[in-house]
C-alpha cells in the first residue's frame, strides 16, 4: 500500500501549507484531498509536488506491506 505520510512529514519539515500549495502553487483540494484519504494520484502531480517542494518522490510516497 502506498503511504502518503512522508508529504505531511516533509511539508511540516519545509514550513508549508496546503493552503500554499492550493493557491500559491495552483494544485487543486481535490488532489490534497486524495492524498489524505491515501487514494491514488497520478506521476503526473507526483512530478509536480516534487518539484514544487524541491524534493525526491520518497519525500512524499512510501511503499508499506499490508
């Protein structure tokens, strides 16, 4: 199963909001929404957050065994 905790972890490490990335970076609620329900999101906006926070997609996925 895909984790979403390191994004949470990464953006309080960073200082930001998702209010900044949903009106300063142009990333729509119901991608956040998504990711806090752990539902899928495509390597497209994966790309995007990762660029947007300057990070690695380890920075925001982890894989987890069930």
């Amino acid at each position: 199963m895909i984790s979403y905790k390191p994004f949470y972890e990464t953006l309080y490490k960073k200082g930001i909001t998702e209010y900044y990335l949903i009106f300063k970076q142009g990333f729509s609620a119901n991608t956040l929404h998504r990711i806090k329900k752990g539902e899928a999101i495509s390597t497209k906006t994966l790309d995007a957050l990762c660029y947007a926070l300057d990070c690695n997609v380890g920075d925001i996925i982890r894989f987890e065994k069930e």
